[in-house]
C-alpha cells in the first residue's frame, strides 16, 4: 500500500543510538519495551520515532518474530492516524492482529504479542462498530489478550489505559446491566484501570486523550469540563516524538470539537 507521509517532520524527532537510549525511559513509559540490542531493531525504533512508520514496519517485519513489537506499533500508529481508507484500516488490523495470534504462539511471554491483538482487534472493533465486534465474538478475545499483558507486564501503563477503554466503549453501547451480566464491564473498572495508566506513565497524552473520551461516553455531559481539562493537558504534553506529535494533534481537535458542542 502506498503510506501518507508523516505531516508534522521535526529534526528533535529524530534519535541517534546514542540520544535514543538516553530518551528511551520517556518515549517507551506506556509500552515498557527493553532497548533493543539488534542493530537493525534500533533503526527501526529510530524510524518509527521519526515517523517514518513504513521503514520502522519494514526493519522490524525483516527481523522476524523479534521485530514485531516495533512493527506492530508503528502500522498500528500509522493507520490509526494517517490511513485514509477504510476498507486499508479494517484488513490491516486484521493483518495485525492474525500475526500477533501466531506471536503468541512463539513467544508466549511477550506481553507486546497480546497488547497489540487487542490494540488491533480493538481499532477493527470501532471500525465496524461495537455492537458488531459484540456479536462476532471479538470483546472476549480482547479482554482475554489485555489480560494477559498486564499478567505479564504489569507496569505497563497503554495495557491499563485499553482495558479503560475496553469497559467504557461496553457500557457506552450495550448498557450497564447487559455490560455487566453478559462482559462483567462495570464503570468503577474503567475509571480504576484509567487511573492506574495514567500513574504508571504520568506524562501521557494517549492516556488523558483516552480518559477524557471515556469519561464523555460514561457520564456525557456531566464529566464534559473534566474532559476538556484532560484535552488540554494533553494538547500540552511534551512532544518528544512523532506518535506524541500526532497524539497532540488529535487532542487539539478533540478540543475544537468540544467547543463546538458546547
């Protein structure tokens, strides 16, 4: 497929070996990656905080089975936020989220194999609707997948911030009692899971993005100013690379949104 390029390119965004080291505890505070020891995974890495998320997908799809947690992060990245076409979006979370079943086959200790299955099964789900997603049986396996990855990797604060998303996105489409009898989704999860991510990784924007859009869809109107608060912070969060520029972007927009409703 052809890839929209990355729109906001910024030499701070890009890392050398060395700078990519120093910086790696604040780039990777939500995913909690170890530095990669392959030369080729460390340019991916490179690649992918610079927005070059074809070459970083690339570097990592060549290494194999080890780069997929690079790979995975940066077409997930990509398409949730440059893919413009939408039947592109749906095959290629689908894509994701088939190599990660295979991942986890492989390396059933790595918690990047279940983060993003969820992550992509997760994005097709909004892609053809909750409801839908409900009813072909995909809310389990991303629960069972977040699961897995906080099991394994409990500190990592994007898995805690998805099965937020996970409760509140249930309960926003098929109701509390059904949420809760049939998905065990309750709202007090959803806000304790938000709350944990976003003191594991305290300087994320994704995080508050997420927060604030849960909080709209769980009380509307009634959490609308705590959403805005969360969509300001996050518009002003440091940007130290392309995903964080983009992250940024989208909550600028969901301001403006905001004000208009409002």
């Amino acid at each position: 497929m052809v890839w929209t390029a990355f729109p906001y390119p910024d030499p701070a965004y890009r890392y050398t070996p060395e700078t990519l080291q120093a910086a790696w505890p604040l780039l990777h505070g939500g995913d909690r990656e170890a530095f990669p020891t392959h030369p080729a995974l460390v340019q991916a890495w490179i690649a992918f905080h610079a927005g070059e998320f074809e070459r970083a997908a690339r570097l990592g799809l060549d290494v194999g089975v080890n780069g997929y947690a690079v790979a995975h992060k940066a077409i997930c990245m990509y398409t949730n936020y440059l893919e413009p076409n939408h039947k592109k979006r749906l095959a290629t979370f689908e894509c994701v989220a088939e190599r990660c079943e295979r991942q986890q086959l492989e390396q059933p200790s790595n918690p990047a194999g279940y983060y993003w299955h969820a992550y992509a099964l997760g994005q097709y789900s909004q892609g053809i609707s909750v409801v839908k997603a409900l009813a072909q049986g995909l809310g389990p396996r991303v629960k069972r997948s977040l699961d897995m990855a906080i099991k394994l990797a409990p500190q990592r604060a994007d898995a805690h911030i998805a099965l937020g998303v996970y409760h509140a996105e249930i309960l926003d489409n098929v109701g509390a009692v059904l949420a809760g009898l049939t998905y065990g989704v309750k709202k007090d999860e959803a806000y304790r899971q938000f709350e944990l991510g976003m003191q594991l990784n305290p300087d994320s924007a994704i995080a508050r993005i997420q927060y604030a859009r849960a909080l709209l869809m769980l009380e509307g109107k009634k959490k609308a100013a705590h959403a805005v608060d969360l969509y300001q912070q996050a518009a002003c969060c440091n940007v130290r690379d392309a995903t964080e520029r983009l992250d940024q972007h989208a909550a600028q927009q969901e301001l403006e949104e905001e004000k208009l409703s409002g």
